[in-house]
C-alpha cells in the first residue's frame, strides 16, 4: 500500500489544497503523475524509462497547486531522474516561463 507523504501537508498556507506529483523536463515542460497517493518505485522507473527514451532528463518534484489557478504554484524538487544535463533551477525556471505564458494565452 502507498502512504501519503508525511512530510508535505495538504493544505499549502495560501488555502489551496491541490498538491500534486509532478515531473518537469530540462525544458520546463511538466507532467503530473498523481494528487492522491505518493508515486511508486516502479512508476518512476517507468518514467525514467521514458525519458532516456527521448534523450532528456528531468525531476520528480511536488507543485503546490493548480497551474491554472491564481496563484503561482511553489515547486518543490525531491530527486533526479535519467540523469538531467541541466541544473534544477534552469528547469524551475523554464516551468515558471510556461505557465506564465500558458495564462497570458489563455
């Protein structure tokens, strides 16, 4: 059985209450895995996997909120994964810049 994060609460200090796993890409680009329970071993493996398959890295980390509500979503970075070439906070960057514009399209 999956056990929630112990060390993550959720409900952030700000009143948003939608924690969730996500992978950002050396690009910025991000994916989320799940909201309710903590990804498996064998889940990050499988992302790992993936993407080695494409020739990027990226990391597992936690956004804080929705992406497309008001409030810029804090992004905690938990670990690596397939060996990124580029620094965290490059890739932290480059997902703020996408969300940013995601909304300005919008």
């Amino acid at each position: 059985m999956t056990q929630r994060n112990a060390t993550l609460p959720d409900r952030q200090p700000d009143g948003a209450s939608d924690r969730r796993w996500v992978v950002i890409g050396e690009d910025g680009r991000y994916v989320t895995l799940g909201r309710a329970v903590d990804p498996t071993e064998d889940e990050l493996r499988d992302v790992e996997r993936q993407l080695t398959g494409q020739g990027i890295g990226g990391w597992l980390a936690v956004m804080s909120s929705s992406p497309y509500g008001a409030v810029m979503p804090s992004l905690i970075m938990v670990r690596p994964l397939a060996s990124p070439s580029g620094t965290w906070d490059a890739a932290e960057q480059a997902c703020r810049a996408l969300i940013t514009a995601q909304r300005t399209a919008a």
